[in-house]
C-alpha cells in the first residue's frame, strides 16, 4: 500500500505536514478547557493523552476517506492482530502550557528504530499560527513496542516500517534535569 498524503485541513486537525528540513511530522492537537489544573495549565496526565492523540494520527493507518501523514502505517487492535504497547514514557516540562484555541504543534520524529519497538519523540510547542519564535512547552519520549495481539509476544518492525520511518529518525531527546 502506498503512503498515505499529508492530512488536509479537517475540522479536528487543521493542517499537519512533514517538515523536510528537519524530519520531523507536525501534528496539530488542540486543548480542552478541561486539559487544564487548578493551575490553569495543562496537566500532567493531561499531556500524556495529547501525547497518544499526536502519535495515533502519525502512526496509525487512516480508516476510508480519512487522509494521515506518510508515517500512519500501522494497523493496530486485536481485530488486526497486531499491538501497540507503551513500555515507558518520560516528559520534561520546560513552560506551563496555557490555554489556547489555536492546536498545539507537536513535532514528532524516532530517536531509535529496535528489534521490535520504537523511540518516538517529541516537541510539545506553541501553535505555529502564532507569529514569533514557537515556545516549547515539554520535551517527550515513548517507548513503543509492537506486540502480537494473541500471544504478548514482540514483533519485529517489518522492511516497510523501517523504510517508511527511517528518514524521520534523528537525534534522541536529552534531558536537561537528570540527576
């Protein structure tokens, strides 16, 4: 099956589009009032459902009549046999992320293609429709591993996924607040 296109303007994800330059995907996700704390930000389980919004849009195969970017490839679930299974996260948070109607930008890109199981990384930022530098609200890390839905058992990533992938591998996320 060919790559899907780049998503078009749709009424839940405006625009979202591959960035050649820096082999990165930009997923747009917009806020909910109630995505945000007594604190009036973004909270911190909060932020990791937008994180599983932005990667199931990038990586997962669209249904008929839907558009992905080139990445969305995956046929996922226990009808297609195949699992997505989150092995650990990690997020750094760098700004409070305040409410906002523009979607959020989130860059997304594979510090690591494995055996079975990938690095997806990310750049939680500003809306790109606001002029000026994007502020960049918390850096991400997702360990996914693709898992036969019968047995639990790791599937390696196929030829496809790999070619499919590789050009958006680059540098993994360092974090700045390990001790």
């Amino acid at each position: 099956m060919p790559p899907s296109p780049t998503v078009r303007p749709t009424a839940s994800s405006p625009v979202t589009d591959v960035s050649a330059e820096t082999g990165r995907l930009h997923i747009p996700i917009a806020l909910r009032w109630g995505d945000l704390d007594a604190f009036n930000h973004v909270n911190n389980a909060a932020m990791l459902k937008l994180l599983e919004e932005a990667r199931v849009r990038a990586f997962w195969r669209p249904a008929a009549g839907e558009t992905a970017p080139p990445t969305a490839i995956l046929d996922s679930g226990i009808h297609s046999g195949v699992l997505t299974l989150v092995a650990r996260q990690e997020i750094e948070y760098t700004a409070p992320v305040p409410y906002q109607r523009h979607p959020l930008d989130i860059q997304m890109w594979f510090g690591s293609l494995g055996g079975s199981s990938i690095e997806v990384c990310y750049e939680v930022c500003s809306p790109r429709e606001i002029a000026g530098d994007q502020t960049v609200y918390a850096r991400a890390t997702t360990i996914v591993v693709k898992a036969d839905a019968a047995s639990g058992r790791p599937l390696k990533l196929s030829e496809h996924e790999r070619a499919t992938w590789e050009p958006f591998v680059g540098p993994p996320i360092v974090y700045a607040r390990r001790r």
